[in-house]
C-alpha cells in the first residue's frame, strides 16, 4: 500500500496537481543511546575543564 | 496603535515565523516531557526558532517504540483564518500568551498520557500540498536536509486513544493540539 502511495504521489507531482501530501524528514533522528555518550562526555569534558 | 495590513509587513512570513519559533519550543518541551532523550540534553529558556512551510495544514511530532511503530502522535493542526488586516500589539502579544497555553499544557500533559516503552525515537510529519513540495524543492536548506513522502505505518496509529489538549483562534492563526496515544504501548 506505501508502495502505491509513493508512485501515486510521483504522478501528482508530475501531472501539476495540488493534492495532500505527508512529508517527514529524511534523516533519522540520534539515537537516545547515542545522545547519552555525547552528554557522557561533554561532563567529562566540562570536569576536565574545570579541573584545569 | 498602528495597523498594518498584509502586504505591510508581508503577512505570510511573519505568520510562519511566529509560528516556526513556536513548533520548535513546542518539539523540544515534547520529547523533553516524554522522556524521548536525557533530560541533560535540555537547557531551561525563557524564550520561545523548526523550519517548517507556510503551507503545513498539520505538523505531527510521532514518537515511536524500538520497532518503529507510533506510541503516542503530538497533533498540531493549524489554519489562517480570513482577515484583512492585524494590528502590531494583536501581533506582538495577543498571539504569545496564546502560545505560551500550548506551551504550558503541553508541560503537563505527561500526567495524562501513560508512560512510553523504553528505548523510544521520534520524527516530525509535515501535511501539506503537492505545490510546496515543489516549492521547497528549490530552497537550498532543505537540499541540505531531504525530506520524502512518508509510509502509511508512518502517518497513521490504529484506533488510538484521543486526548485534546488546547486550541486557539487568533487573528493570524487558527491552531488545536491533541495527542493520539495507542491503546496498548508494551
């Protein structure tokens, strides 16, 4: 069914019509894990800047 | 009191500006609340900057569980009602505090909601018109950053539970907010 979504939207596009479409980025967020290791060690960071 | 028509102050953009520093406060307090990152990540500000089309019907902030699928989808619905001119202080003012009660419901809108499953991830849907997806096409900043047509699992949550959580109608913008929870989110 997305498949047909897709080749519909395609041929919206082409034929100049107006219809409703839904758009999300194509890019994934950062994943919570990953957030979590950069918080890590921007404190780390901040410790080491401190304790200078 | 000076009023200022449409083509005064270009109405459009000042409507999507406003409206654009709003849904960026209004998505980050969103997955702040819902717990979706660290709450280390998040600094407290006292303002309320997402780009996001003039011609967005709706933008839809979908929180997901680990397989993708939505637990719990933040429902803006906006519309620009017909009227001919706006005055600076109705701008200014009128329309913040307007806001900032989406802002504030939104803050406490996790007693309301069940808790989501660990290990959860976002996106933002846009619906708008064929007509400015061709339009952004050609705007370099979203060459940068694609966006695609999204999947039918991606757009829709079955039988989910409705919580409305405010709306307003203001001489620049007609906007409501709900939340669509699933039903069983483990």
């Amino acid at each position: 069914a997305s498949d047909t979504s897709k080749e519909q939207a395609k041929y919206d596009l082409s034929s100049g019509s107006n219809k409703k479409v839904i758009l999300l980025p194509c890019r994934n967020p950062p994943s919570r894990e990953r957030v979590q290791l950069w918080l890590e060690a921007r404190r780390q960071y901040e410790s080491l800047q401190t304790g200078l | 009191m000076t009023t200022l028509t449409r083509q005064d102050l270009n109405f459009g953009q000042v409507v999507a500006d406003i409206l654009c520093e709003f849904l960026e406060v209004a998505i980050h307090l969103i997955l702040y609340v819902r717990e979706v990152y660290p709450s280390g990540i998040f600094q407290k500000r006292k303002k309320y900057n997402v780009p996001v089309q003039n011609d967005a019907e709706k933008v839809v902030v979908v929180i997901m569980d680990k397989e993708h699928h939505p637990v719990e989808r933040f429902v803006f619905e906006m519309s620009q009602p017909p009227l001919l001119s706006i005055s600076s202080d109705t701008l200014l003012s009128h329309v913040e505090q307007l806001l900032r009660a989406f802002i504030l419901k939104i803050s406490v809108c996790d007693a309301v909601l069940n808790n989501n499953p660990p290990g959860c991830s976002f996106s933002v849907l846009v619906h708008t018109r064929d007509a400015a997806t061709r339009n952004m096409e050609k705007v370099q900043v979203i060459k940068d950053f694609p966006w695609i047509v999204a999947d039918e699992q991606e757009a829709h949550m079955q039988e989910p539970r409705l919580i409305p959580l405010k709306t307003m109608t203001s001489d620049i913008v007609k906007m409501q907010l709900y939340v669509e929870e699933r039903a069983q989110k483990t």
